[in-house]
C-alpha cells in the first residue's frame, strides 16, 4: 500500500505503477494507464476493442537527481465508428507526454522554464545538475516552441529601443507599466512599425516613451486618442545637454582659480565666438520665434564638437600661461586640467587630437587577475609586471599597467602612513577650474546634493558673469520644475527662455513646446519610463548571455516569459 500510495504521488495519472528497476545511473518505471476506453482522436468516440500493446520510452523528471526513465504500456483501439476515417488509434494521454515525445510533459516544461531563465548552455548544465539531461539545442528548442496563455491586454504600456548591435541596428520593446512585465519585441525602431502595433492593439490609452520623434510620431498615427507621456530623466538629459554646449561656446572659462601674480597675467585667449540671438522685446515675439534650424549632424556630433571646442581654448590658455612662466600647478589650476594632462599637451607639437573609442573591452582586462594575483604576492614593480604580462601576449604600453597598479599603491601607502604628525595645517589648494560638463551636472544637481566645493564655485561664477546667471536659473527652474511636477509653470519657464540669448537653450525649448503634451503629462502623471528602461536593462543581459544564438525570436521569448 505505501508503494503505491507513494508512486500515485509522484507520477500524473491515470498512470499505475508495475514494475520499479534501480540501476546504477537511472531508475526505470514500469507503467500502464488503467483507464478502460480511449477517444479517437479524429471522431472523439471511445472505443473499447483492443487491437495491440507496445512500449514508450520517456525521460521523465529525476528523483533525488536520479534519472527516471519512464517506460509506458500503451494500447492501440480499434475504432468502430463507421464514419470514422480511423481503423485503429493509439491512445493519447496529454498528462503524461505529447504524441511521438520522447519526454513527459512535466520534464518537458522543467526544461523550458531553466531554459527561459538560464538560456541554453548553462541550462543543460543545471539540468544535468538534477538529474535531467539534455542538450543545449533541446533547451532552446523547448524556448522557442513555448506557448503560454495570453494575458490581459495592456492599457498603459511604455516604450524604448535596444540595440542589437550598437550604432547599426535597433529594436524596440514595448512594457505593460501597470503589470510591470513586457509585452512585445517589436524588430525595428520605425515610426510604422509602431504604429502597426498600436492599431492592432486598441485597448492601449497612455503610452509613456522618450522625446525621439519616430516614437512620437508613431503613437500618433497609431494611438491618435492616447495621452502620451514624455521620460522626466529624458527631460532632465536633453537639458543637461543643451546647458553643456552653451557652456562650451563661451569664450572663456566658466570659473578659474586667481592667479598669484595677477600684473603678470597674460590676456585669456578667446575661443571662437558664437554669435548670440538677439533678446525680444517686443511682447509676442516669443511665440512669433521661427523654429530652429535643425542641424544636419546629431546631437552627439555637435556636444563632441562643443568639448574640443573647450579643450582648445583650454590648450591655448595653457599655453600662453606657460609662455609666460608659470608652473605646471598654477597652469593646471587655471586651465582646469590636470599637469599630466598639460605635460602630454606639451610634448606633442600641436593641439592634441582625441581618438575615437573603437570598443568598450580595455586590452589589459584579461590580465587583470594576473596582476592582483602578483600584487598580492609582494611584486609592486609596474615595469616587471609590465614584462611579465608582454611575455603573455600584452600588446599594450608600461602606462597602461601603472594606471591600474596607482590606485592599488595609493591604498598601500595610505595603510602604512599611519597617524599624520601634528603640525601647522596645509595650506589648502584651490579648487581646479569648472569644466562646462562639470558645470551643467552641478547646475542640474539637487541643491542639497551639492558640495560646499560647487556651491562656492557655482555662486562665484554666477557673481562673474550676468548672463550665465540667467543661464543657471533656467536650468535650476526647469529642473526644479520636473521634480516637483509643477506643469503651470512651464508656460512661463517657455517664455523666459525664448526671450533669452542662448540659442541652444532655446531650440530646446522649442522642441518642448512641440512636444507640449507630452511634456505636462510627464508633470502630471503618475507613469514614467523608468520600468521600461530597467527591462531594456534586463534584455541586454540576455542577450549578452546567448551571444550569438540571440536572435529575435529566441530573445523575445526569453524577454516575455523569463519572469
């Protein structure tokens, strides 16, 4: 009876147990299905004649990670429903396994959610683990072929894009933001494809996404009746942007530490001018403004071209200072650099030229373990571990290792240093100069987040120069604008801005008020998307887990129904 009782317990019914075989790596079940009819599965009439018996073998799921083989009497029927096409059938029996399954359906499944969640090769490995072996292809196999029930339809969804290959090809992903999970990869980023989606999808009303104009553009056409909602992080990093070249086009430096002979003082070399829109004085002129014209490099281009503007003038100014007999501190303090910065300036002929990153992988990561494997083992010699690592196959220069082994020797003189010595007090050194990136993420920063350090700076640049005080209040206004989701301001913060010179200021807030309706729904609804971007998060992760087999169909069901 405890026999069994406990074999009805662990294997589906209708299945009754005959046989128990334990072998040295498996354990084998002899069963049959005590059921006395079958339906056809063409006319669904049972059917009592037996015509035959055989044999399925089927893996089913591990006791105590011990394999369990499955071996199933099962009986062929004649059928005698005159009308059937049949003469004889096999019987089916959906709990256990499918037709022609060589797995039970339970198996099968367990194979299918370690697939979604672990993908293929590191799927089989837990599996085998358990007791349930299989081949990588069989996980993904069973990835591809699940077929879950649908679920409720998404009202309020969010979308972004990802990259299946950075810079080339993009994707877009589309969130269910009241249920928190995705609910489609979409193969493109294009405003029709967009727009498919949402008509085949009516039930949608709000739709959250970020200010690019594909988007916009395809929930309009697809979605004309939804509240769209622009990102408040978008909101904050166009702007951020906007502030960043205006910063970089000013003909001198935002904020510079005083020189200590200042009769010696050379005149500052100015960078190139930008000529500055006119302020409107005329009441209506705000609105009366022709849009900006859009510029044919994108947004990076010109920020990238805004920073070597900056590091020019930076260069020129380093230059003459030196000219003039400064030391390196004092050059580096003025030009907002630091003296390894200007010692490499200076060793090159000319204004040095940034090269473009051509990956994000450094040549010495690989080596990194060797390197704190041998620091740890007393060899602080960043010349010997330089050979060291050349005789592996390390291609790059002695700079690249003493630049990982500074930070790990500051450390260990810190430890050895001890308590310091009790004497007169250094002289603090005065802050380095603001860069305009700098600058813009202080403007931007909550003003109980910043540091005494950028207060004192932002306050004294603000005392130097009117107009990047009117500059520091627009983004101060706007920023504290979206965290306190006070739409009634905007309007007014619209024409502050128009009014004003600064022209990349401006031409972001005329793409504001384009976009004027999803920006105060932004202030005033409760959805943002941010959960959209945490998914988009999670995607990257899968799709750098399956290297090259994440194809679309395979990473979005892993994207869907992994959770």
């Amino acid at each position: 009876m405890l026999h069994d009782d406990l074999c009805a317990r662990l294997l589906p019914p209708p299945l009754h147990v005959e046989t128990l075989t334990i072998e040295t790596h498996h354990l084998t079940l002899g069963a049959l299905v005590t059921t006395p009819t079958a339906s056809c599965p063409t006319c669904a009439h049972p059917a009592r004649r037996l015509h035959s018996r055989y044999r399925r073998t089927l893996a089913d799921l591990p006791w105590a990670t011990l394999p369990v083989r499955l071996s199933l009497q099962v009986r062929r029927f004649f059928c005698d429903t005159s009308s059937c096409p049949r003469q004889t059938f096999t019987e089916r029996v959906p709990t256990v396994a499918r037709p022609y399954a060589h797995t039970t359906t339970r198996a099968s499944q367990a194979q299918c959610d370690t697939g979604l969640v672990l993908g293929g090769a590191a799927g089989a490995r837990q599996l085998a683990r358990q007791g349930l072996p299989g081949s990588r292809q069989t996980v993904l196999r069973r990835v591809r072929a699940y077929q879950p029930a649908p679920g409720p339809a998404p009202q309020v969804i969010g979308i972004d894009d990802w990259a299946k290959r950075k810079g080339r090809t993009y994707g877009t992903i589309v969130v269910d933001l009241e249920r928190g999970c995705p609910v489609e990869l979409l193969d493109d980023r294009l405003a029709d494809t967009v727009a498919t989606w949402l008509r085949a999808h009516p039930e949608v009303t709000v739709v959250a996404r970020d200010r690019a104009d594909a988007y916009a553009s395809g929930v309009t056409q697809g979605a004309p009746d939804a509240v769209q909602v622009a990102d408040r992080w978008h909101l904050l990093k166009n702007l951020r942007e906007a502030v960043e070249v205006e910063l970089c086009q000013r003909p001198s430096l935002p904020w510079s530490p005083p020189l200590p002979e200042a009769e010696c003082l050379p005149p500052p070399v100015p960078g190139p001018a930008v000529p500055l829109a006119p302020v409107l004085e005329t009441p209506g002129a705000a609105d009366a403004l022709p849009p900006a014209e859009t510029p044919p490099e994108s947004r990076a281009d010109v920020a990238r071209m805004a920073r070597r503007t900056q590091r020019l003038a930076q260069y020129e100014r380093a230059r003459a200072l030196r000219d003039a007999g400064y030391t390196w501190a004092v050059v580096a303090q003025q030009a907002g650099v630091a003296q390894r910065t200007l010692r490499y300036w200076f060793a090159r002929e000319g204004f040095p030229e940034r090269k473009r990153r051509t990956g994000d992988r450094s040549s010495l990561a690989p080596y990194r373990a060797y390197l704190r494997q041998r620091w740890e083992a007393g060899e602080h010699s960043a010349t010997q571990l330089w050979h060291e690592l050349r005789a592996q196959g390390f291609r790059g220069g002695y700079r690249s290792v003493a630049r990982v082994l500074a930070p790990w020797r500051q450390r260990k003189i810190g430890r050895k240093r001890g308590p310091k010595a009790l004497g007169a007090a250094p002289t603090p050194l005065a802050p380095p100069a603001l860069t305009a990136r700098q600058m813009a993420y202080s403007l931007l920063r909550r003003p109980d987040k910043r540091t005494e350090a950028e207060q004192t700076q932002l306050l004294q640049v603000q005392q130097a120069d009117p107009l990047l005080a009117t500059l520091a209040t627009h983004t101060e206004a706007f920023a504290r604008m979206v965290r306190e989701r006070a739409a009634e301001r905007l309007e007014a913060w619209f024409e502050g801005v128009l009014a004003s010179p600064w022209r990349e200021l401006k031409r972001f807030a005329q793409g504001l008020r384009q976009d004027a309706a999803a920006v105060k729904a932004a202030l005033t609804s409760r959805y943002s998307n941010g959960p959209t971007e945490g998914h988009v998060n999670r995607l990257k992760l899968f799709k750098r887990q399956m290297y090259g087999r994440a194809q679309l169909d395979l990473l979005r069901q892993r994207v869907l129904y992994a959770a």
